[in-house]
C-alpha cells in the first residue's frame, strides 16, 4: 500500500466519489499538512462535508485512494476503522450535544465510551478540556441552558477529549453572533498550534477563515478550483473563485437552476388555457 508524504497527515488521490450518476467529486487529489489549519470551501453542495465523510470512513470512494498517516480508508476493515477514528475528533454542524447529559459528561462520553480511565483521570481530563474552551465553570449546566456559541466551545471539548491528532470541524461558524464567532476561530487556531493538531474546517465565512486558515482549498463543480494560501486564493483570477470569493450574484455559478425557457415553460401554459 502507498504511504503518504510525512508532511502529510491526510492525502486525497485521483479520488471519485458520488451518488449514482450525481458525481460529487471527481478524481481529485489534495493534501492536508501535519500540524496546520486546511480550509475546504467553496458554494452549497460542493462536496465539502463529503470530503469529511469520506476522510472518517462514513463513505467509500468509488475509485481513488485516501490515506489517513499513510493507510488507506478506502480499504481498511471495521476495526481497523474505529483504530483510526480514534485518532480523529469531529466538531459536528451546531454541536450536536447530547441533551439528555450535562456539560460534563457530554465531554467525559468519549473517554467512557473508548477508554478504561479511573473516573478521578477522567474528571481530570475533562476539566482540562472545558478549561481549554473557556468552560470549566458551566460543567453543570445542561445544553438547554448555554448558548449557542458556548455549545459549540463544549463540542469543541468533546472533539479534543481522546487528543486526537487530526480535528475535523464541519461549519463552526453558522448561526454564530460575531463575538462568538471571533472566540470559535481564535480557539481553533490556538487549539491547533498548542495541542500540535491537524485541523480541517469546512466553513462559508471567509474573513474568520481566511484569517486563521494557513491552507485554501476551493471545491467546486467536483473539482479543485483554487488551492494555496488564503493570500494566494483572495488574489486568484478564476471566475469561479472570484465569484466565490467577491460573493457576486453573476459568474460560473448560476442563481437559476438548469431548465427550459421561460418562453417555454409560460408558453406551454398559456396554451393549456381554455
């Protein structure tokens, strides 16, 4: 089997991978760094979250090889699976706590579920944790009764329970207020730089992204559009990325969806009229 570079802790090869015809990625090939933040944008339906998907095995490739640390999830058995998504931490879209548990132990599952730590190290661990996101004080409360960008900070402490070395955070950002928003950004790239991760953000808000991104790649149309740094992207020439990034109304990307004429379509009902 093909093992990926060292700089590399995850590696998209010649990837394709779709929905019966749908393709919704073709034959790409990307790397993600050991040790900085990757950035996958780009408009709706891109195929960003599947690229999550497919990095912890929920999917499977049609063809093409993704390395995890030089092993193929494409073709590695159930427990060899679970071996490497322990190595992994997934910040999911809105939190997703668990709303029957406290903030405590949505943040001690993980290490209960996968681990045979006394309680003391497990109460130890998680303090840190909450410590790490600002929360240690609210790991009483229960998810009804913290905000939305505390929630997402308690997600956040439950991804990084295990120490894993790859984080993957699927929009961090949405539905946040702006002070929020800043602290979810500013803790990813601290997190990331002082516990030695990996992170990949999936994201639609460029200037928080681009401002603690030191990687950009721009999904579109199952394709790679625009790769490099958020500088590097910003300035690209593409039509579609400038579209993107400029957030125009017109460009490769269309605000109606493929159809017949309206002369058509209003033509043909007029001439149902009686």
């Amino acid at each position: 089997m093909a093992s990926s570079s060292p700089e590399s802790l995850v590696e998209l090869r010649n990837l394709t991978f779709g929905y019966g015809d749908r393709v919704i990625l073709d034959d790409i090939s990307l790397t993600v760094p050991r040790g900085k933040v990757t950035a996958l944008m780009g408009a709706s339906g891109g195929g960003k979250t599947t690229v999550l998907r497919l990095i912890g095995g929920q999917q499977r490739a049609q063809s093409g090889e993704l390395l995890f640390d030089g092993k193929d999830v494409t073709r590695m058995n159930q427990p060899e699976l679970y071996v490497a998504r322990r190595r992994m931490g997934m910040l999911f879209q809105f939190g997703a706590l668990f709303d029957d548990l406290d903030v405590f132990e949505n943040v001690a599952f993980p290490l209960r579920e996968h681990t045979d730590l006394s309680e003391a190290l497990i109460r130890d661990i998680v303090l840190m944790k909450l410590n790490a996101v600002g929360l240690r004080g609210a790991r009483d409360l229960m998810p009804s009764e913290v905000s939305g960008g505390m929630a997402r900070r308690v997600a956040l402490a439950r991804a990084i329970a295990l120490d894993p070395e790859l984080v993957m955070y699927d929009e961090p950002f949405a539905g946040l207020d702006p002070i929020s928003l800043g602290t979810a950004a500013r803790l990813i790239r601290q997190l990331n730089d002082a516990m030695g991760l990996t992170s990949v953000v999936v994201s639609h808000d460029l200037e928080e992204t681009f401002r603690i991104a030191d990687q950009v790649i721009v999904l579109a149309n199952g394709k790679i559009a625009a790769q490099g740094t958020p500088d590097e992207v910003r300035n690209s020439t593409d039509p579609l990325v400038s579209q993107f990034v400029n957030a125009e109304a017109d460009g490769p990307v269309h605000f109606h969806y493929p159809s017949v004429s309206i002369e058509q379509d209003f033509g043909a009902g007029m001439g149902s009229a009686p």
